[in-house]
C-alpha cells in the first residue's frame, strides 16, 4: 500500500510532482489513476488556481488542484467524491478528503476575513496569512457527534429526511459553542428523537470531507423516553437487533463502523448469556 503522508510546502509544483485534480465537488481520475502529474493537467487548471500542497503520497510531493471541468478531455473519469468515498473501494479516502478540505479552505480564505485584504501564505505552517491585521486563517475543522444508542440487546436506526441513499443511520450533528462533545449528544439525541441518555462513551472519530466535519462516534445507553421523530431531520427510526439490521452505511464511513462494532457487541453478549 502507498503511503500518504500529510505535510506542508511553499513551494509551488514541478512538472512532474503528482497532483489530486478535482472539479466541483468531483474526482478527476485518468485511466484507472486517482492521481497524475502536473504537466499532464497544468493546461486544464482553472486561471488564477495554483496547486496547493497536501504532503506526500509514496514519498513523493503530492498537490491538489481544481480544474476546468468544460475544457478537460472526454478520456478521463469525473467521480464524485462521495461515490469514491462510499462506493469505491480502491479510493484513497483519507487522501481524497483532506485533498478536498484544504482546497475548500484555500478557496474561502483567499481574502481577510476581517479586512478584505488578499491574503498570503503562512511562512510555517499550514495557513493563509493576512498581513494588515497579523492574524492567520487555518482550515477549518467542525466537530460533530455520531452515536449509536442502545436499548438492551437492540439499537436504534433512522433514516435521514435529507439523504437518497436508502441507509438507515446513526443520530449526527453539529457542536455548538460552549458544548462539551458529551452535551452535544445528549441534545442532539434529545432534539431528533425526543430520547434522552446515558452512560455516553467515547469509540472513535474519522474526518467526513463534506464539508469540513470532524466526526466524533459514541456509544450510549437508552434511559428515558418515547420516540418523537424531528420530521425535518428523519423520515423513520426503529431498535434493531444484530440480527435484523435493514441497509446500512459501508464500513469506509465512521457509522457503518459504529453499526457493526454494536451489531458485534450485542451478539457476543448474548452468547454470554
């Protein structure tokens, strides 16, 4: 496996450094590749867009740039980014989402926030600098909570009001200011399905490039409370045994993951018994 090393330059690409070319919200992918060299699409950026450095890919100086999806040849595959992540299993998600997060930061951050001014770079570190008011802007990061909520030896499923993909999911949000991760999931368990709970404990976290969201996965246990589904949020949930879980996420995504490491968790200890 190719290692992808996270990382920093100033320095612009050279001919032949490799690029993560992407259009919109979409892949450009070249012949089966998910990367290619500079020279190969440096005629297709879009005017006025460098490549912007995202590490090491292979040991090698790895870059991310958009292009013009109307000038690009009929030759290459345009995918998008949440088909890569979700259906395709060659894709080098990791790589792929902090490609996309850092160049939406680019994207959004070429003028001060604060004064307007167009800002440069960060002479040390992974930021745009505005030098009228001394501040840096850094890729912005929203933590959000997942949670998988156990009732006995059942879970609970919804099934987003939002989403096509016919998965039945985990309840997610944002933070807000002044929450603690823990509070966090409480209301937003509280406010989607009028449920409250405890025993909230921490399993693991995976960024979520769509856009910038840095997902963090609990367990928790049912304590009080009748199903009240927030209709603008969900269009169905249930408790599911390991058993008879209906379509759920891939393993690539931190719920798929959540979902299994309880559907396992539940079924080993009814084995127990």
């Amino acid at each position: 496996m190719t290692t992808w090393l996270p990382g920093w330059l100033t320095t612009p690409p050279g001919s032949d450094d490799l690029v993560l070319a992407i259009t919109g919200n979409s892949v450009v992918r070249s012949e089966g590749h998910w990367l290619v060299r500079w020279q190969e699409v440096e005629s297709f950026a879009i005017t006025g867009c460098a490549p912007v450095s995202l590490g090491q890919w292979g040991g090698e100086p790895l870059y991310v740039v958009e292009l013009d999806a109307d000038r690009l040849p009929e030759t290459v595959e345009i995918i998008p980014l949440r088909d890569a992540i979700l259906i395709m299993e060659d894709a080098p998600a990791e790589m792929l989402g902090t490609g996309f997060q850092v160049w939406q930061w680019w994207r959004d951050h070429r003028y001060c926030g604060r004064c307007g001014d167009v800002t440069g770079l960060h002479p040390l570190e992974r930021a745009k600098w505005c030098e009228a008011c001394g501040i840096p802007w850094y890729p912005r990061v929203a933590p959000c909570v997942i949670v998988v909520i156990r009732r006995e030896n059942r879970m609970l499923l919804a099934r987003s009001s939002r989403v096509k993909r016919h998965f039945y999911s985990l309840i997610a949000g944002f933070v807000e200011p002044g929450e603690s991760l823990e509070q966090a999931v409480v209301r937003e368990v509280k406010e989607e399905t009028g449920l409250d709970v405890t025993n909230i404990r921490y399993r693991s976290s995976q960024p979520w490039p769509f856009p910038h969201q840095l997902m963090v996965g609990f367990f928790a246990d049912y304590r009080s409370g009748d199903l009240v589904l927030q209709e603008d949020e969900l269009a169905d949930a249930d408790w599911y045994g390991p058993e008879d879980l209906p379509p759920i996420p891939p393993a690539t995504t931190i719920a798929g993951r959540l979902i299994r490491d309880m559907a396992r968790e539940l079924s080993q200890q009814r084995e127990d018994q």
